[in-house]
C-alpha cells in the first residue's frame, strides 16, 4: 500500500511562497517596483498602478478585500495558511538545520546559528525592498552610500529576526500570533481540520511518532488544539508507522469531525463570501476607473484682475495639476466665454510623470463683462483626457 505523503507538496508550496516573496521587488512595471510603498513622496506602486495618499480609499478597499478573503479561508480550510504559506513556517522549515544542530557539538550550532543570522539578514533587506527598490538599496550598498537610516532598520530588523528563528520559532505561533488568536472564533463545525480519527482509536499503536515530530509539542490525539499549526507533519508521522500495518493513516484532514460531511456551501460562507466579492468589486472597480490626472482651478490672489493697454481684461488663475500616471503628458489649454473663444496663456502645459504643479494661468477676455467663462485642458496622448472647468471672470475695482 502506497501513502500520499503532505510534505513534498508543503516544501514545493513554500519553495514558491519564498520565490514569489523575494523576486517580487526585482519585477519592475512600467519603470517601477511592482509592489512597493514609496515613503519619501507617500506613494504605494501596486503592479502598475500608482496610488497617492488621497487614494488610499482603493487600498483600504483592498485590505477589506482581503481581511474577508482571510476570514472566508479560515472559515472553510482553517489554518491551511499556516502550515503551508505563512511566512514565519516558510523560513523555520528553511532553517530547521537549525533544530538538529542543537543535539549536536558546539562547531555545528555555531554553523547552524550563523547561517540562519545569514537568512535574516536577507530577509530583513527583502522586507526593506518593499520600501526602498533593491535597484537603488543594492547599489547604494556597493559604493557605500546607504545611509543611517536605512543601516539603522536593517541592523535592527535582522536582530528582531535572528531572536525570532533562533529562539521563538514555532512559539510565536503558539502563543503571540494575533491570527492564530482569532481562528477559534473563525471556525466551524464544518471548517476543515488536521485530526485524529476517534472512530478508528482501537488501531493507534500508541507509538508517539505523531507527537515527536510534531513542532508545537501537542498531541494529536487529544483533539483540536489552538497551537496546532496545520503542518500535516503527524499526518505523515502516522501514514508511515501504519503504513507497515498496511493500513491508512490515523491522522487526516476532516471537515468539522471525522465522519462529518463536507459541506463547504453553508450560510455563513455564503455571506462572508458575498461581502469578499463585493469588496473584490469595489477594488477593481476604482482602480479601473481611477482618475490618472487631478486638477483644481483657483484664482491667483497674486495677481488682481486688470485691464491690458489692449483694453482686453485680464484674469489669472492657478492651475493646481496632479499627473498621477507614470508617463509624462502635455496638455493643450482653452477659453471661451459665451462661445467665443478667447486668448488663454500658456498654450501648453508639461507634466512629469508623477509631478504636481500650481501653474499661473492667464485669461484675456475681450469684453469687461461678469459671468463665467470655459476653461478646456486636453490631451490626445493615450489615455485621452479632457478636462472641463467653469471658471467665475472677475472684473478690477474700478470697473465695477
Ligand atoms: S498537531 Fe500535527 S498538524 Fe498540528 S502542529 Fe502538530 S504536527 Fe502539525
Ligand atoms: S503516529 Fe499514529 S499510531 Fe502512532 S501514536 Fe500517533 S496516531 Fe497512534
């Protein structure tokens, strides 16, 4: 008889999860990081796209998205995430050289604790990554002009870490971690489990090879506990040792209690499931639809309206521009004032890609007349924009 070993499919999972986590601060698009929160201008580049601070109402939709596609997940495979991508699991199984080094000679701990202080290091500057792109912290390293603030974090991160694999490990997850807290309260009866099968108690050869190797030091056997990791490492402990009785394992995942049936389509995932898409909606709704130009017209106190030696009245106004995309784009400017055209200055306006402007912008209407006029600023460059504004004439004091 033939077992279905969990930990090859674990390694290659979190092989990938680590791939991913590293390599995404390398993948650039459009010129910048795919995933990065840029601190000195307060910009978050999200594959593509860059969102300012006043659009973090798309973020927050997106955190909403995926606190509920946590809860959802939860719900329904319990700590899948745990055993399989989170990243504290990922990096103690990357390092768990260490735990043999520590029933072994003083030579082979050194090695051990130094490499794993190698790791953190690694880590902490891939963390900094989504923060200070690798293509400016990997050079700046080189020639030695990281600067203090950046070595600061760094030192500290990677000590914050090396205390975390070196000595917490699994206990983090089994008394500090705020989501191990809540997945009691985020289960079921029906959510699915790592458990003993009670129905088969009778064949347990008592052997303890599912406790032994299980990394939060709990029994199996004695039911759910909340320190239990999903790691399926007992599952595989017992499939080995009842493997030789040519029997299948003691230990597997069950929804809810061994003998239950699945039953993934209950009301309480339909309703989290709901409230997931719709925030799912939403998010990709104003990302879509964002706005990559932002402009707000004001008058410009510094100039008072005036009448030309033209005796054409002269008006000003700020032109308060955002040029939100990655490109540069160069608008054409225009008047017009109960459908007549009228002479506007400048004609054209450049902004850089990611550039915010106040330009003084200048009306010359040929009548000394109130009302409103029409200001138009476009662009034909891709995506076309067209902007329109009703701007208030003003007239001098001693015309009025
Ligand atoms: S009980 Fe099993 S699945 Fe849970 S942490 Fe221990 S070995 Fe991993
Ligand atoms: S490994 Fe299997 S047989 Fe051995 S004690 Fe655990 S549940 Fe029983």
């Amino acid at each position: 008889m033939t077992i279905r070993r969990i930990q090859p499919w674990r390694r290659i999972a979190e092989a990938i999860q680590a791939v991913i986590i590293l390599g995404i601060p390398f993948v650039r698009i459009n010129g910048e990081s795919a995933l990065r929160f840029d601190i000195s201008s307060l910009r978050l580049h999200v594959f593509g796209v860059s969102l300012w601070m006043d659009e973090f109402f798309i973020v927050l939709m997106g955190l909403f998205f995926l606190t509920f596609l946590t809860i959802l997940v939860t719900l329904l495979f319990g700590r899948i995430w745990c055993g399989w991508l989170c990243p504290q699991t990922v990096i103690i199984d990357i390092t768990s050289f260490l735990d043999r080094a520590r029933l072994k000679g003083v030579s082979q701990k050194i090695a051990a604790y130094t490499l794993t202080l190698l790791a953190c290091i690694v880590v902490a500057a891939n963390l900094i990554w989504y923060f200070v792109s690798p293509y400016e912290f990997i050079p700046a390293l080189a020639t030695g002009s990281l600067g203090p603030v950046i070595w600061g974090f760094w030192i500290s991160l990677s000590v914050i870490l090396f205390l975390n694999y070196a000595f917490l490990r699994h206990t983090w997850c089994a008394t500090v971690c705020p989501y191990a807290k809540l997945q009691g309260a985020l289960f079921d009866s029906s959510t699915m489990v790592i458990s003993f099968d009670g129905r088969r108690q009778s064949e347990c050869m008592d052997c303890r090879a599912c406790v032994r190797v299980c990394p939060v030091s709990i029994d199996v056997r004695s039911g759910l506990n909340a320190a239990c990791i999903s790691c399926a490492e007992c599952l595989d402990a017992c499939a080995e040792r009842m493997e030789k009785k040519q029997k299948p394992g003691l230990i597997g995942y069950f929804f809810g209690r061994p003998g239950n049936k699945r039953k993934l389509m209950r009301t309480n995932a339909l309703l989290i499931g709901a409230v997931t898409l719709l925030f799912l909606f939403f998010f990709l709704y104003l990302s879509f639809t964002r706005n990559p130009f932002d402009l707000i017209v004001m008058p410009n106190y510094d100039m008072r309206p005036r009448v030309t030696e033209k005796e054409e009245l002269l008006n000003s106004f700020i032109l308060a521009a955002e040029n939100r995309g990655r490109q540069d784009r160069e608008f054409t400017t225009a008047a017009s004032l109960q459908g007549r055209t009228v002479k506007v200055l400048p004609e054209r306006i450049v902004l850089k890609a990611g550039e915010y402007k106040r330009i003084p912008i200048y009306l010359f209407l040929p009548e000394k007349e109130r009302g409103n006029a029409v200001l138009t600023i476009e662009t034909s460059q891709p995506p076309p924009l067209r902007i329109v504004r009703n701007v208030g004439i003003m007239l001098p004091e001693e015309v009025k």
